[in-house]
C-alpha cells in the first residue's frame, strides 16, 4: 500500500519560514520525481517544486528564491524549506509521486498539510 504523508504545516506569520515533510513508503523512493503542489481555496492546484530521481530540481517562479525542495533516497521522505512566507502562500500543500513507465503514468498523491501565513 502506498502512503504518502505529509506534516510540517500550520499558522505563521509573514516573513517566517516552514518545513514541509513527506514521507513515502510503498514505493521504490529513489526511482520517482517528487513534487509538491498546492492549492488555495477557490483556485486550481498548482506545482510549487519537483526534484527528480536524479536530484534535478525546477520551481514554480512563486517559489525561486524562497523555497527549496530536497529528497533523501535513504530515509525516504521529501522536504520543502519555504523561507520569506507570503499570504499568498496560503494553501494545502500536497506532496506527489510521480512515475513514468512504459508510456504510462503512476501517480500518487499525499492527503496534504495546510500552511497559512497571516499576522
């Protein structure tokens, strides 16, 4: 069974900073691209950071500069440094797995944890 599970969120103020944790298992870890997305109410859920397999990264421009995502293939889990928050940073914020094989998709979603930046 495949369980992504996220933590690390809650209410900060602006200017501060959050660890985003997700911690995989049922998965061959080190062979997927992790993500995180998120979204906010009322709007779509978008990508915030990827890192793939091979430990390239890519950021949505929202997120260059403040944020950073990290893996480690040992322990399993996927990390988001979020720095310098923003109100509108505000959302659940979701971790993926994503997987491309023989043309296909497997993709598998956290249940997500909520930040919320406000004074």
């Amino acid at each position: 069974q495949v369980q992504l599970v996220e933590s690390g969120g809650g209410l900060v103020q602006p200017g501060g900073s959050l660890r985003l944790s997700c911690a995989a298992s049922g998965i061959v870890f080190s062979t997927y691209e992790m993500g995180w997305y998120r979204q906010a109410p009322g709007k779509q859920r978008e990508l915030v950071a990827v890192i793939g397999s091979g430990g390239s990264t890519n950021y949505a421009d929202s997120a260059k500069g403040r944020f950073t995502i990290s893996r480690d293939n040992v322990k399993n889990t996927v990390l988001l440094q979020m720095n310098s928050l923003k109100p509108e940073d505000t959302a659940v914020y979701y971790c993926n797995a994503l997987r491309i094989i023989f043309g296909g998709r497997v993709e598998y979603w956290g249940q997500g944890t909520q930040v919320a930046v406000s004074s």
